[in-house]
C-alpha cells in the first residue's frame, strides 16, 4: 500500500521541470473547410483577429525557453460573432493540434508558433 502511493507521487513529479516564456504574440492558421483556403493570422497577446464568423482572441502564448521552436501553447477563446456563442475556450497545442480542438463545421483554427 505505501509502496503504491509513493510510485503514484513519483510519476506525478516530473524528472526536470521545463522552463517556459511567453511571447507577445502567435502565429495561427485557419482553414476554410469550404474553400480549401487556408489563412495565416498574427495575433498579439490580448488582441482578437476576425476569421469569417468567428473572432478568435489570443490570451496567451507560451514556448519552451531552451528551445523556442519546439512547441507552443495557445490560450484562445473563439467566438462565434453570428450566434454570440464561444466555441473554444482553452489551451491549443501547437504540436498535437487534434488534443485540443475547435469543433466547427465550417472552420478549424490551430496554432503553428509563438511570436515575440
């Protein structure tokens, strides 16, 4: 029993902490599922960008800071500007971009970087 709860915090801790920054911005891509027309959009920190119906506002964006290409983290919100309703509120992952995903019949939206 107490061999088990101490595996159980073992693998909760992670070996080495990563450090993370943030950056002013990120670079995200949409895809009109219609058209076939994608859409790079640069979207600084606290600012919204319209893509068709939806208003997609960028809260935050993080990368590790030993390797800034690696990956980066995305929190967004995206509106819905026809219906008023929020569609995606979360943390999109610019490597796993299905993990976290905008379910929209029309539009998908992803993350490709950070941008400082």
């Amino acid at each position: 029993m107490i061999r088990a709860a101490l595996l159980a915090t073992a693998l909760a801790i992670p070996a080495s902490a990563q450090e993370v920054a943030r950056a002013e911005g990120a670079l995200l891509r949409g895809l009109d599922k219609i058209s076939g027309r994608t859409t790079d959009m640069p979207v600084p920190v606290g600012q919204a960008v319209r893509y068709g119906r939806l208003e997609v506002r960028l809260g935050e964006c993080r990368y590790p800071a030993d390797d800034p290409s690696s990956d980066a983290f995305a929190q967004l919100t995206i509106t819905d500007t026809t219906q008023n309703v929020t569609l995606f509120s979360g943390w999109m992952v610019a490597s796993s971009p299905a993990l976290s995903a905008l379910d929209d019949a029309r539009y998908d939206v992803w993350v490709i970087s950070c941008q400082s």
